[in-house]
C-alpha cells in the first residue's frame, strides 16, 4: 500500500501506482522511491514473467521523478511521461525483492522536462534512462 505522502502526490492508483514509499525527497530536484513488486499486480496488466519487465520498471522511474517535480506544486498540477531516451534494462529483476528508484531532475522550460534515473534492486542495477515529461494542469 502506498503511503499517505505519495497518494496525496500522484494521481495514480493501484495497480498502476507503483510507488509504496518515498525514502528522500527534495522538490525539484531528486526523489528516491521504493516499490515491492508484486507479482499477481504484474499479472493483472499483462506480464507473465517472474521477471520485472523493461515497462514496469520505465514507468516506476516516471512516477518517482512526478513526485519530485510535483512536491510543493498545487494539487491541480500533474505530470505525464511523454518519452523515454537511453532506456536500457541493464539486468534482470526478480519481482522477489523490492526495487529502489533515484531520479534526479535534468531541467524544465516551459513545461517541458527531463529527468535522469536509475532502478536498482539491492546494490544491483536493472534499468536507467532519461525520462521526459509535460506539466499539465487540471
């Protein structure tokens, strides 16, 4: 279950909220997240894997960035992924354990930015790339 910070936060529910926890914070700048990934959730969006799969972990990236571009931002303000640069699974992830995200915030103009993350599960790399993203406003 995500903790009361990151549904206040994102929009997102489950089982498309992958985010449970928030580890650091700083508005911005950078966020540090962790998800367990549960297995049957996967299932539920159509992997069959015991793996964790190049998507889950793009979009687990995507929502840890949200929260630091959006802490301190009104409620009405939302971000969306609008594409993926140098998106690589480095490693495989078992949905065993939990993933750690760290994402820090590259820049923004006019709306528009980008964030450069990393997934890890334990000290073992799985996935990095650039995310770029729109703010939005309801």
């Amino acid at each position: 279950m995500a903790s009361p910070d990151v549904l206040r936060i994102l929009a997102h529910r489950a089982p498309f909220l992958f985010i449970e926890e928030i580890v650091e914070l700083v508005a911005r700048e950078r966020a540090v997240a962790v998800s367990h990934v549960p297995a049957e959730d996967l299932r539920a969006l159509g992997a069959t894997l015991q793996t964790v799969p190049l998507w889950y972990a793009a979009e687990f990236l995507a929502q840890t960035g949200a929260l630091a571009v959006l802490a301190g931002a009104p409620p009405e303000e939302k971000t969306l992924m609008t594409g993926l640069d140098g998106f690589t699974m480095v490693s495989a992830a078992t949905c065993a354990q939990p993933l750690r995200a760290e994402v820090t915030l590259l820049g923004e103009k006019r709306g528009i930015g980008k964030r450069q993350g990393t997934v890890w599960q334990g000290d073992r790399k799985i996935a990095e790339g650039l995310v770029w993203y729109a703010r939005t406003r309801n």
